[in-house]
C-alpha cells in the first residue's frame, strides 16, 4: 500500500472509532432535558472528579505540543497532540476512559488508545543557512495506548498529568518504530 492508502485508512479508522466511542452504544435513553453537570446519567463513574469539558494546553518530555482535550461523555474523552520536533511533525488522536483515582476528587486515573500520523525532514545547509527539506518516503503511521493520571486543580481552572504514551509505528521506508513516549502535560481547563 502507498503512504496516501494507509492514510486514508487510518483516517477512515480513526473517524469511525471516535464516532463510535461518542454516541455510545445506543442502549443510553432518551432525554428532553439539555445536558448538564447534574442530570449526566454516568455520574457515578467519575464526573465527581474532573468538572471540565475542555480543556488546551501543552505536552512535554516525549511527544512534546499542544493538546486539547474534549469529554463527550462522563468518564470518556477524546485528545488531540500536535508534536513538534527540531525535525519532525505529528498528530495524534486518542481516545480516552477515566476512572477515580484513590477516592480523590480531582484525580484520575486514564487509559485509552488512539493513532498518529507523523513527517520528517532532514537538516540540510544551504550555503550556510540551515534549512530543512523533506526527504521522499518519509511519512509514518503508528498505534498508540495511553495511561496516565491526570490531577483537575479545584481551586484553579488547570489539569497537570503524567503519562506513558507507547506507540508502534511504521513508516514508508519500511522502518519500524516502538517507543514509550513519556509524558508531562500542563492544561488550561473550562
């Protein structure tokens, strides 16, 4: 398969399992009430302990970008990373479950699995200038698990997670690539 198949598969993959995880399983009743914090039918999984529905901010140590993550139920949600590297760019989506963490309010622990599509590029000096330049077949797409713990600060509209992050990935050079991919995130929640 060439690089534009496997990407079209894996977006076609992406978008139909995070629509999946979205709408649910279909057994969940109807409502005329409009969604709120109060009437959420899964409270007892773990809505006590994070009370934000966004939240944007950065991600450190491995796969380090920006993030923004959205629940689109009480104990589920969905995150984007955009990675940026002195050489590389990548997107990751994943989709997460949360649980209770110790009886805390505020902390939780997450798991969940997603993928990433990512570039690279080469330095290459120009006549003394450093520039980069992409290389053919220099496109991967990986699979990714997630599991971390994530503390929603009460006080302040801030989350602060820790996460291992590991991914296997394959490119079109036929490389393969598995990493643990560590992680220390800082977000801005609302």
């Amino acid at each position: 398969m060439k690089y534009k198949q496997l990407l079209s598969l894996a977006a076609a993959l992406f978008i139909g399992t995070a629509s999946a995880f979205a709408t649910g399983n279909g057994n969940e009743k109807e409502t005329t009430k409009p969604y709120t914090f109060a009437n959420n039918p899964y409270k007892s999984l773990s809505t006590q302990s994070y009370k934000y529905n966004t939240a944007i901010g950065i991600r450190g140590i491995g796969t380090s970008g920006l993030t923004i993550k959205h629940f689109t139920r009480a104990n589920r949600a969905v995150e984007g990373i955009v990675g940026f590297y002195p050489d590389a760019f990548s997107v990751t989506v994943l989709l997460e479950n949360y649980v209770n963490a110790f009886d805390q309010a505020g902390l939780n622990w997450y798991y969940g699995f997603g993928g990433h599509i990512a570039t690279q590029s080469d330095w290459v000096y120009y006549e003394n200038y450093r520039g980069y330049r992409r290389n053919e077949g220099d496109f991967g797409i990986g699979v990714d698990g997630i599991f971390g713990i994530e503390y929603k600060i009460n006080e302040v509209p801030i989350a602060v997670s820790l996460d291992v992050k590991p991914f296997l990935e394959v490119t079109t050079r036929g490389d393969a690539y598995l990493a643990l991919d560590p992680g220390l995130g800082v977000k801005f929640a609302f």
